[in-house]
C-alpha cells in the first residue's frame, strides 16, 4: 500500500477504514464514456493477502455508468481478482496494480467481459447513466 502512496494514479484518491479496509475514489479518466464519472470502490484485504487478492466491490453503481464488469450488485470482474472464471493474481502484484486494473475498466466501452462468458446466447445490456 505504501507504493500506491509513495507514487499515486492519477484521479484515484484512498482513505483508509482500518488496517485491511479503504475507501477508494477513482475519477474517470477524461475523453472516455465515463468522464465525469465518480466511482467509489470498497477494497478490503484478507487475512493471507498477498497470497490471496483483494477484494474490491464498487459501492455507487447507480452514479455514473454501469458497463458490464462493474455490475449493479457492485461486483467488479476482473481476472487478477478472481472474479471471472479464470485468475491471473499472483502475491507480487501490488494493491496499485489492482487499482490501476479496475481503473481501466473505465476507459473504453467494453466489449468482453465475465458476463460475456455465461455463453454465446448471453445478452448483456450496457447501461448508461446520467454521468457527473
């Protein structure tokens, strides 16, 4: 964590809960479908971290734009946390990679995600919101 600080992402700002919880704001990134876009994540660490990642929950879906790796329920989906089918983390990645992969959910509009893998026949919807 302390590399996250010594060296920040730009338009991501944390605010520690306790010593395994922090409040994360991650703006969206300027020239993207979510500009405007304020996105407030839940990132806590479990007990064997870093043999285990993160996990981090989007707490405002309803502000700003859902795409379908950042569901309504909050579940974020991403590889290197676990959250799709398959898992990419490993102990060396750092909270800033994580940080750094969710905030690229916010870039493009999507066109594969973990919803996508329920089967060809899935229909996901894309829904966007009014954006900050």
């Amino acid at each position: 964590m302390m590399a996250f600080f010594e060296n920040p992402l730009p338009g991501v700002h944390i605010y520690p809960m306790d010593i395994s919880r922090f409040q994360v704001r991650m703006e969206a990134p300027s020239g993207t479908p979510y500009q405007g876009g304020i996105f407030e994540f839940l990132l806590q660490c479990p007990r064997d971290h870093p043999m285990r990642p993160p996990r981090v929950r989007l707490t405002n879906p309803d502000d700003g734009a859902i795409n379908p790796n950042l569901r309504r329920s909050g579940k974020v989906c991403l590889d290197i946390l676990g959250t799709t089918n398959t898992s990419t983390w490993s102990p060396t990645q750092s909270i800033s990679s994580v940080l750094l992969a969710t905030q690229s959910l916010l870039t493009e509009a999507p066109l594969f995600s973990c919803l996508w893998q329920a089967g060809k026949n899935a229909k996901v919807k894309i829904v966007i919101l009014n954006v900050r």
